[in-house]
C-alpha cells in the first residue's frame, strides 16, 4: 500500500501546547466583531457576547461544540458536475485553485494592465483545459471596465457562466455578499439547490489581527443562513499586523480562522469549512511584504499541521507563488520550494496558481506552468508502494543471470510497469539534436504553444441558456442596488 510522503513539523508536545494556547487566547482574550445581527446570535447561542464594544469570547464548551459539528467529510460541487471535490481527497492528494486577488494580468505577449472582462473570459476557458487545477478564484476585474461598486458581481457572472470548475468568491462590499448567494443560486435552479449541492465557496478574512470588520462578518452570517461552505481565511503578515516571528505569525493566523469556524459551526452546524492561513512577512530593510520567505514556508507546514492533524479540519494554503516581478529564475526556484515544501504537507487544498510578484499578478503562461508543477508535487506526495511486485521479486529471484539474453527493457514487470513514471507534457525529455530539430524551444515557448492551442479550440463548458438568462437576471437587479 501506497505511504503517502509527509513532513511534521511539530513534534506531539508543541502540537499541543499550540492548540492550548489558541483556544485559551479565544477564550480570554476573544474577538471583535462588528455585525449587531451575528452578535446578537452568538449571545444567543452562549458566546460572551459585549454588545456595547462589539467583542466576542467562546468558551471550551462551545469550542468543542463547534469542532464536533464539522462534517468529516463533504463535497465542493462543479457547475458542470465533471469536477466535483470530495474531501478529504480519495487519494490521499491535494485540491488546487488558481490565485485569487490580484489586480493586473501579464499578457502572453508580456503586457502588464488591470484585468478586463474579456481576459477573466481567457482565464477561465484556460482553467477549463488545466487537468492539475481543481478549483477557481474570481480574477479581480477593474474597476475600469466594470462599475466598481460590483466588480465581483460582474466577475461572478463570468465565471457561473464559463467555469467548469468550483467557485472560490471574495466579495469586496458588504452589501454585495448576498447578490453573490443570490447570483450563484440562479446558477443551479434556485437557494435549495446550491445549499444541497454548494458549486461556489467564499472566503471571510480578519483584518486588523483577531477583528473582522462588517463585510467579513456578513459573509460569515450570510454563507451559514444560506448553508454556503466557506474557507475562513487569514492574510497576516510578520511583523506588521502580526508577531515579526513566522511561529507567532502562524498563531495568530491560526486563531483568526479557528474563530471563524468556531462562529460558523455554531450558527449553522455541519457547514463545510477550509481552514485558510495565507501568511505573509514583511522585510525588514524595504518593509516590502513578501510570500516566499523560507521561515513563512515553514509557518504555513504548523497551520497546515495543527488543523489537519491537530483537530481534523481541512486546510488550505498557498502552494504555488514568488516575489519575483516576472518569469525569472527566482521565480522558478521559489515557486518550486514552495510547492515541494506545501505538498509534504497535511494541507488539502493548496493556491496560488497563476501568480507573480506576491499575487500581485495573474499570468496564462504561468498558469499552464503551474498545472505541470502541481502535477509533479501530486507525484511526490503519493510516494511509492515497496512490496514484491514494485522490487520485481520474482523475476531476481529467479536468477535472471542464468538466461544471458535476459533484459529488464524486455521482461514482463517491465510491461506491467513501464508507463508509470510521471512525464510532465512540456519538459524536455530527449537529447539536444531532437532539441534543436523542434526549434530549441523553452519552456515558456512550449507554455506559449499550449495557450495557443486552448484558445483555437472550442470551450469546454457553457451555462445553460435559461440558467444564464436567470444569472443576468440577477446581475441587472444587483447593479441598480448597487452602483451609484
């Protein structure tokens, strides 16, 4: 049987230490929370609600309440239903989404411009065809081409329409949480349905450290009235909003969404939840935030730790990722360190796909870059299956030395077993004269090839048309709620 490779980064003792200190700083210290509706539920429900400053404290009851009502398993649904996610992974492997956030698209033709709609059409006809990307992010459209008090609704739009895949939503206005519920309802036929089979997830952040402002807060009350799982996340970076030591970065981060699931458990118990620590640090001579420092690495492999192995709850992180500014070298050898590291991982989920210059970016190229390189560290993390069969027993045992025409290219475990090494489709695999017969071509060129050929081809995925009609429906009603 197959052992799955695996780092600990904990031993048991501090595993523990740190799941005490984290349930004893939610319950004496707690949170702020600044949502009049979802605290008066919370009092109601036994949380030390103080509704004059807006803090919240849990108690060990209803942290164990709430950690108990998490499902063990679930599934995030496809629109299309050919890409359903079932947790945890069947195999033992990770789930992977492109990045979410960033604000400008790097042409193929190298182009740096805030994203247009036409290109989050682009992006997602791409994630369609990218067989290692599991699931999708909303492309931050600008605020340029869209109005920019419903950039998301418009961005939503988009992908209900276009995505094969699951939808991962950051909403970016308070009042615009529930016309994303209501816009992926009339996706799949109504509230009901989507409760039943949820083919969108949100994310809800704390911001400052331990404090969730109102549009975070009511996409954490919204997504539990409507059954909608959510990956409750934390953007702390070290030694600006957080503790400067990438373990205390790692502690706070973990509270923030600790707190968040402990919220959502108890208002809707069952709900499926992701825990989602993306950490950051700050350097200290630029006070640039960065995403591949080595010891924030080493920070994401505790958060995905504590929760995976500390309490059973998936968890998300990024997998993929550079502070590089383009396709460079440093930018290789960070996102490989990175994804080699996440992938050794207890993580269930790990991100970033498609990004530069600290998810800044978002760029087709390094997209179906980063398909090939989730598609290696899926490898690694399998390990292999040491028995008779993977040693050949049989055939050493044998003494294959008394036939001397005897050759393992031509033995039978070969046959068995030949196509089994992973062979990643763009990595060059022969010698430099077939190299320099197919035109010398780089990785990138062979990126550009592939891109290329997606984009000739016909769409693997479209909305139904009345559902369509139904989402414009919707997008008609939220814009003249929300533009001003």
């Amino acid at each position: 049987m197959v052992g799955r490779i695996k780092y600990n980064v904990m031993n048991d003792q501090e595993l523990q230490h740190m799941k005490s200190r984290l349930e004893q700083l939610l319950i004496e210290r707690g949170i702020h929370l600044d949502h009049e509706e979802m605290l008066a539920d919370l009092a109601k429900l036994g949380c030390v609600v103080d509704m004059e400053n807006k803090d919240v404290k849990f108690t060990k009851e209803l942290i164990d309440k709430a950690v108990a009502a998490i499902p063990e398993k679930f599934t995030l649904y496809s629109p299309g239903g050919k890409n359903d996610l079932t947790f945890p992974h069947p195999e033992g492997k990770f789930y992977t989404r492109t990045n979410t956030g960033a604000p400008n698209y790097r042409t193929v033709k190298g182009d740096t411009h805030y994203t247009t709609l036409e290109e989050v059409d682009e992006w997602y006809k791409l994630t369609n065809a990218m067989e290692n990307i599991d699931y999708v992010t909303l492309p931050s459209t600008s605020g340029e081409y869209v109005p920019g008090d419903a950039v998301d609704v418009y961005t939503l739009e988009k992908a209900l329409k276009h995505s094969a895949k699951h939808i991962w939503i950051q909403p970016y206005e308070s009042d615009n949480v529930q016309w994303l519920i209501d816009m992926a309802a009339a996706a799949v036929g109504g509230h009901d349905k989507l409760r039943e089979k949820p083919i969108v997830s949100f994310i809800a952040c704390g911001v400052p450290s331990l404090t969730f402002k109102h549009m975070d807060a009511e996409v954490l009350y919204r997504c539990a009235k409507a059954g909608v799982p959510v990956q409750p996340c934390s953007l702390p970076t070290a030694g600006a909003n957080t503790p400067v030591t990438a373990q205390g970065t790692a502690f706070i981060a973990c509270a923030e969404v600790f707190a968040q699931i402990i919220m959502l458990e108890l208002l809707c118990p069952g709900l499926p939840v992701i825990a989602t620590t993306l950490l950051f640090s700050m350097d200290m001579q630029t006070t640039y935030t960065l995403q591949s420092n080595t010891q924030i690495t080493i920070a994401r492999l505790i958060c995905m730790e504590l929760f995976e192995r500390g309490y059973n709850i998936r968890a998300h992180s990024y997998g993929t990722g550079t502070d590089s500014l383009t396709m460079d070298a440093q930018n290789f050898i960070e996102r490989t360190n990175l994804i080699d590291a996440m992938a050794m991982s207890e993580a269930s989920v790990l991100g970033g796909a498609g990004q530069l210059e600290t998810a800044k970016t978002i760029s087709p190229l390094q997209l179906i870059i980063d398909n090939e390189i989730f598609g290696i560290a899926q490898r690694i993390r399998c390990g292999l299956a040491v028995d008779d069969e993977t040693l050949d027993w049989d055939e050493l045992i044998a003494g294959m030395d008394k036939d001397p025409a005897f050759s393992f290219l031509m033995s039978e475990h070969t046959f068995r077993h030949y196509a089994e090494p992973h062979r990643p489709d763009m990595f060059n695999r022969d010698g430099l004269v077939r190299w320099e017969q197919e035109g010398s071509k780089t990785l990138t060129d062979k990126a550009l090839e592939k891109f290329e050929a997606i984009m000739a081809a016909e769409d693997t995925y479209a909305l139904s048309a009345d559902k369509a009609a139904e989402v414009e429906k919707v997008l008609k009603q939220a814009h003249a709620a929300l533009v001003k």
